[in-house]
C-alpha cells in the first residue's frame, strides 16, 4: 500500500483494514494526517483552491473559514442511520436495522471506486485525553478535507494518537459519494466496531467520532463494560466560596446544551461570586469513580454548536469560541467584510451577502414562517470551535479523571406539560423521567418542526443497541453507585396562551441550577406532588429578575389533565420500544398514574 507519508501505526490489524478500505474505494492518494500545524494549513490551502472552504477576514476571524454543504445535506437523517446487530431484536424497535451481511454488501457497492480521482485521509484520533482510562481511539478515513478539519478540532487527533492504535479501535469509512439522499446511509456495526457512511457531508452524519462513536457505538460498549455513553453537557458551579459542583444535563439536540453549559450568571449572582464552567456541551462518558460517586468526561475537543440564536447576550462565551480557529457551516457570508453572520446574531444583516444555499441574499425578503428559504443562515447552521477558545472552559477539561456530578437534569421542549423544575424520588424514578422524556422537534435532524416526540434521556437517536436494553442499564448502574447523583427534570420552554415562553431562560436559568444544587446539599425544602419534588414558590430566587412571582408559581404548576392525557401517549410509546422494557419502569408509570388519580 502506498503511503504518501509515513504512517502513524505499525500495527497490522489497523493497516489490513485501512489496505481493505483503500482497495474497495480506490482512491489516488491515501494522507495519514497528523495534525502537525503545517499539515493542516496545506489542507485549508487546497480546501480554499477547491472552493470547498471559504477563508474568511483573518484580521477579524483569524484561521477562520466558512463551508457550504449540499442543500439536500443539512442535518443529521434519523431515517438513513442504521444499527446494523447480527439480531434485529438487540438493534431494538427504535432504531432502524439492517442484517449487517445485507448491509456491507449493499454499501460496497456504493464505496466502490468512490474515491478515484481523490485522496483518502486516514485520521487516526481519540475520544478523551490520550493514555486515560477513560480514552478509546478510533481512525476515520475519508475523502473530505471538510471532515479533516472538523475532526482535528472536534477530536484530539494527529500523530500522538499512533501508538494508542490496537485491536480495539473503532473503524470509521466515510466516502463522500454522489451525495444521493435516497442512497445515504450511516450504519453502526457495534459488533464489529465499525461505522460507515456514505453519500453525506454534513457534520453529525460524517464526524465519526462524534454521534457514531461517542454515543451510539460507546453506548453499547457501555453496557457491556459498565459504564455509560450519554448526549449530555456537563457544567461545573462554583460558588463564592470556591467551591465547585458538577452537573450533567441531557437535552435533544438543538434545545439549548451549549447555552446552560457556558451560562453567564445574571447579575446579582456574579457580583455574588458565583461562576459557571463549562467542561463540555454535547456528550459525557460516565463512570463509578472508586469514591462510589458518578464521574464524567467529556470525550470531546470542541464544539459543533448551533450558530442561529448565539450572541452576546444569549452565550457570549460560545460566540467568543467562534473568533478563532473556528469552521462555519452553513451561516450566511457578508461580502463586505468576508466575515459571517446568522440570524439573531445582531439586527444589522448584511447588504451584500450570499446565503447558506450560495444564492445573493437580500435580508429584506426574510420571513419567519417560511426561515429554510429566506434566512441567511440555515436554521441548522453550525460552528466547530476548540474547546480551548471558551473563555469559561474548566480547568478540569482535560483532567482524565472527569469531574464528579453532583445532579443529572434531564429536559425539552415542552410548552406546557413539563414543569420549569422538578426533582425525581429516586435514581430507579428518575430513570423513568428520563425514559418518558418528550420534545418539539427541532432542526438539527431532518424532518418536520415542532412535532412532539418522546425521546428518552435525550438519546433516541443516539442509543446504539434496544431501548429497552437501554433503560434496564441505567436501573443496573443505579444500583452500582454508592452516592449517585440525584436526577431532576427542567423545561425552560413553558407558553403562554399566545405562544410566548413565560421564563426568560439563558443566565437566569442559573436561578434553577442554585435550586437543584441546593437539593442536593439538603439545603432547601420541596412540595411533594405526583410527578416529584417541586419547588416552593419562594425557593426560586428572582432578586434583580422581573418576573412576578404568579408566573413562577404558574411555571412550577402541574396540570393534572395534561399529565393524565400524556400517560396514554407514554404506554404506546413503551408498547413501540417493547418487550424489553424493564418492569420496574412499568411499575413507575403505575404509581405515577394513582398518584395522578389521588
Ligand atoms: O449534527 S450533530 O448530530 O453533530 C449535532 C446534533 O444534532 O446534536
Ligand atoms: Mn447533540
């Protein structure tokens, strides 16, 4: 096999593979990519002469580029992502599943000679700190300098990474292709340790390490090795006293992680002395720690954040990652300054600007109702940004140890039946919370908007083998931690009757995490009600807040029916995951119903 440059393993069982993969795809060049600072500006170089990638104002956005992908190809496609199990049944109902034998046959011939003409990368990278315990390691090859560039801030990749390479590692294939929608395909062989996808080139289908490894493939290594793979931020909050408690929170994609996870404290607490850290925004491998309590990693180098919405009211700590280092996909491109821009970022939309389609974008056409086809910016737009660029990145980031949680908070989109807060009775209670999770879908996978769905613990895309399987491995870690961390449920997504949210959100939703860890310090009272422990009206603080406390106490209010007609929907939903939903949930979902009925 010919090697452009030397490779960064001489361990047979990742050369076969990759010798394999070349000889199926075919490609003219293959590149291992070591990350090295000269490496990766001749990649950006030849991006920017392709026409692949736009280098934007490196005065304003030093190392900054700007990328478009196919119209066709802008989000995640739940529909074309596959758990391919030697049996349908540990693939379970709510994945899609192909035999995996059908699968690799079917996807050969769609790699096959793929990559004429192309160069193959070879990325070898890690998900967590190298050498940690915590650590595995993967190669992703691919025929995009786009996927390149993202992996090398997404993951920790490059040269050091060779020597980790074993038998264990996770075999990533990604071919470009023709980009066919009707014939895209991202499948997870966890058997076999294996991804491929083929014929997308938007993120979370193509950053291997990403969605595919870092929960689909490691939740199934989870559960056989004891530990959990889950789509959750973890923050730390430090309070005036210096002290800092960590807290996982898990929500569907596009419902705010990035935000809670660099949280600015409103006013009155910063003056305080109270800080939020943010040790990572989309994914947390969780482990018991030989304390007996629940640590967290994040597996991940970098943010792949939603841009629509950043500011620098709404997260000026995300914003400030994106000054840098940072790769746009699919924001809207001001001409004027060759900067970019995306609706929300400020009110001054630029005059002369092409769109996220390539078009000349004239700002004055924007409709709210009809945003795919009249923002500059697509809704899904996104930034890749190193972690290191965020001004409030824990000092525990690259700690391989992780950090200790304290609270897991789950939560979504709900206009009205989910509370503001509430905290479950228990690990085995709010396993169940977790599991009746619902959410107003939104635009980060492909699909209508603003659609209720059920998705349990935020991982209905992500849970790489039977949900059923899934809820009964978080009841078994319950009953492996001495001290777990107490699990709560927010929605900061409440409406009034005119559509309006009632809470204010961003750094006010600090007023809430203060609750939540003052639970758990046994600092503060609950109300007992049928779904858990809510607040007591006065136990929200709202100094320096305008918001009058009948709207909180409208907030925390439970409404009885909505909750009763939500029961029907939660049984057929546990009827469509199916036989392998524990009993014990079943038993949760009883008493929820008496105590409703009391
Ligand atoms: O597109 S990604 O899957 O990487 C991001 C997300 O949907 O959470
Ligand atoms: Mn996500």
């Amino acid at each position: 096999m010919k090697f452009e440059n030397k490779p960064l393993t001489n361990n047979e069982y990742v050369l076969n593979w990759i010798e394999e993969c070349a000889a199926l795809t075919n490609p003219d060049r293959i590149v291992w990519i070591d990350g090295s600072e000269k490496q990766i500006d001749e990649l950006r170089a030849e991006a920017c002469k392709t026409g692949e990638m736009i280098k934007l104002n490196q005065e304003l956005l030093p190392d900054c580029y700007l990328h478009r992908t196919a119209v066709n190809d802008v989000a995640r496609v739940e529909a074309r992502t596959f758990i391919c199990t030697k049996k349908k049944e540990d693939a379970g109902n709510i994945n899609n599943w192909i035999a995996p034998r059908e699968c690799y046959k079917t996807l050969k011939k769609l790699y096959k000679n793929s990559m004429v003409g192309k160069t193959m990368y070879v990325i070898p990278y890690a998900m967590g700190q190298l050498g940690s315990e915590f650590a595995k390691y993967g190669v992703e090859l691919t025929d995009s300098i786009y996927v390149v560039l993202n992996m090398v801030i997404m993951t920790r990749a490059g040269e050091a990474v060779g020597k980790y390479l074993d038998e264990s590692f996770i075999k990533g294939l990604h071919a470009t292709g023709t980009l066919d929608p009707d014939n895209r395909y991202i499948c997870h062989f966890p058997e076999d340790k294996t991804i491929w996808s083929v014929n997308s080139a938007y993120g979370g289908n193509v950053l291997l390490g990403k969605k595919c490894f870092a929960l689909r493939i490691a939740s199934f290594l989870g559960k056989t090795e004891g530990w959990m793979a889950e789509h959750m931020l973890i923050l730390g909050l430090q309070s005036p006293d210096g002290e800092i408690k960590y807290v996982g929170a898990a929500f569907p994609s596009a419902c705010g992680k990035t935000n809670l996870a660099m949280l600015v404290p409103p006013e009155y607490y910063r003056k305080k002395g109270y800080k939020v850290w943010c040790v990572g925004d989309d994914i947390a491998w969780l482990r018991v720690g030989s304390d007996g309590r629940l640590w967290a990693i994040n597996p991940e180098n970098g943010f792949f954040g939603v841009a629509p919405g950043t500011n620098e009211k709404s997260n000026p700590n995300a914003l400030a990652a994106t000054r840098s280092g940072t790769i746009f996909t699919n924001v809207c491109h001001d001409l004027d300054t060759n900067t970019v821009w995306w609706e929300g970022l400020n009110d001054r939309p630029p005059k002369h600007a092409i769109n996220w389609k390539g078009e000349p974008w004239d700002y004055r056409k924007y409709d709210k109702a009809d945003k795919i086809n009249t923002s500059g910016a697509h809704p899904n737009s996104r930034f890749t940004a190193p972690a290191k660029n965020c001004p409030c990145v824990s000092d525990k980031f690259d700690d391989p140890a992780g950090v200790p949680l304290s609270a897991i908070i789950f939560g979504g989109r709900r206009a009205k039946t989910a509370p503001l807060v509430y905290q479950s009775f228990s690990w085995q209670h709010g396993t169940f919370v977790g599991s009746i999770m619902a959410s107003e879908t939104t635009a980060a996978a492909a699909g209508a908007i603003g659609v209720v769905r059920r998705d349990p613990m935020a991982m209905r895309p992500f849970v790489g083998y039977d949900m059923g399987d899934y809820w009964k491995h978080w009841l078994d870690m319950g009953k492996k931690i001495p001290n777990p961390p107490k699990i709560f449920h927010v929605n900061w997504f409440r409406t009034d009757d005119e559509g309006n949210f009632i809470w204010p959100g961003f750094g006010d939703n600090m007023r809430v995490l203060k609750w939540i860890l003052d639970r758990c310090d046994g600092k503060v009272g609950a109300k007992r009600t049928a779904i858990g422990y809510v607040p007591k009206v006065t136990d929200i603080n709202l100094e320096g807040l305008k918001l009058k406390r009948k709207t909180l106490k409208e907030l925390l209010s439970i409404d009885t029916e909505s909750w009763k007609a939500d029961i029907a929907n939660i049984k057929e939903f546990y009827a469509l995951v199916g036989k392998r939903v524990p009993k014990r949930l079943y038993k949760e979902l009883e008493k929820l119903e008496q105590r409703l009925d009391k």
